[in-house]
C-alpha cells in the first residue's frame, strides 16, 4: 500500500467541525416579518378606526379607567425622547439610529451559537419592531402609537408612555438578549465564555521487565 505522504493528524485538524453551527436566515425573516407585519398591521387599523379629520381622534375604552386605544404620533423615541428637536434634525438622526440597529443585529445574529435560543428569538423579536418603527418614520416622520395603559389616583390619571406593537416586540426581543446574556454568565461561571479543555496528560512511562 503506497503512502500519500499526508499527516492523517494534519489532515483532520484543517477538517471543518462536524458540528459547526449557522444561524437560521430563514428563521430571522420570517420572524422579522411576521412581527413587523403584525406592528403595521395594528397600526393601520389604529390610523382607519381612530384618527379623524382635521386631527380629531378619538379612543376605544378597553379595560375602564386602565386600558384605551388611543391615536397618537410621536416624533421623537422612547418616553418622547428628543420630540422637541428640531425636524430637520429629529429625523435624520432617528433614520440613522434606526438604520444602524438593524444592521448590529443582524451582525449580531450571524454570531451566535447553538445554545443561544433566547438570543435565537430575541434579536429577530427586536429587529421586526424596529423595522416596523422605522417604515412608520420613513412615511410620516414620527411613529404612530395607540396603546394607552394608565391608572386613576386621587381622581388623577396617571399614563404610562403611550406604545405600538413594535415597541412590545423590541421590549420583549431585549428581555430575552438579557436572559441570554445572564444564562450564558451562569453556565460558563461569568466569564460569558466556555473553558478551554484542559490538555490530557501524557501516558507515565512504565519500566520494562527485569529479564529472569
């Protein structure tokens, strides 16, 4: 039998792992749209059912003094933040920021490994509500939001931030990078990483019989 004069040891370590693991594209897209459509959708029926002429609205009581749907357009992120910019600059800077975040998570979801099934779920969750804020704000400049959670004290409504789909997805999508981030702590001891396999330790030499 002729040698090839190949190292059988080189030859399996330049092997690729059978093991290797990709990230479902397919199953990014599909959740990607599947939440974005549903933000889209929430908030056409939002725009047709609730707002009216001449910027009259008006609100769909859901749970008495707790719950209504209501119309409303925010211009600016989270808890109005940056509504007092002006739109020359509000708007290019929230595109921008939109923009950036869905490129990061997708880069993001490229990386991750098998185990990651929080982070799996999350980083889609996250990506579709962003996409669905940023149609929003590509079409009309601010995002729309109908949701309209709030409590009466003292005879005083006190309103958390009126909300959309979109925002219950990426809320949902970053509680769950959370639980990926805090699962992969407990189970490689907080170092986020695996421990390397320690190197087995060569065979002790034996003495060779005494000849009788």
């Amino acid at each position: 039998m002729t040698g090839t004069g190949e190292d059988p040891e080189e030859k399996r370590a330049e092997a690729p792992p059978n093991d290797a693991y990709r990230p479902s594209m397919l199953f990014l897209t599909v959740v990607t749209v599947v939440s974005a459509a549903a933000d889209l959708a929430s908030k056409g029926w939002a725009k047709a059912a609730l707002s009216g002429e001449k910027g009259r609205t008006r609100s769909i009581e859901v749970i008495k003094d707790h719950f209504d749907f209501i119309y409303t357009l925010n211009p600016g992120g989270a808890w109005s933040f940056l509504r007092s910019l002006p739109e020359n600059l509000r708007r290019p800077f929230f595109l921008f920021v939109s923009s950036a975040a869905i490129v990061f998570i997708v880069s993001v979801y490229r990386r991750i490994h098998r185990d990651q099934w929080a982070m799996r779920w999350g980083l889609p969750l996250a990506l579709g509500g962003a996409v669905g804020n940023l149609v929003d704000r590509i079409r009309y400049g601010s995002v729309i939001d109908f949701i309209d959670f709030y409590v009466i004290r003292n005879g005083r409504e006190m309103h958390w931030p009126t909300f959309n789909v979109a925002d219950i997805a990426i809320v949902a999508g970053v509680a769950l990078m959370a639980l990926d981030t805090f699962l992969s702590r407990k189970t490689h001891g907080g170092s986020g990483e695996l421990a390397a396999p320690a190197e087995p330790s060569p065979p002790a030499a034996t003495a060779p019989p005494e000849e009788a």
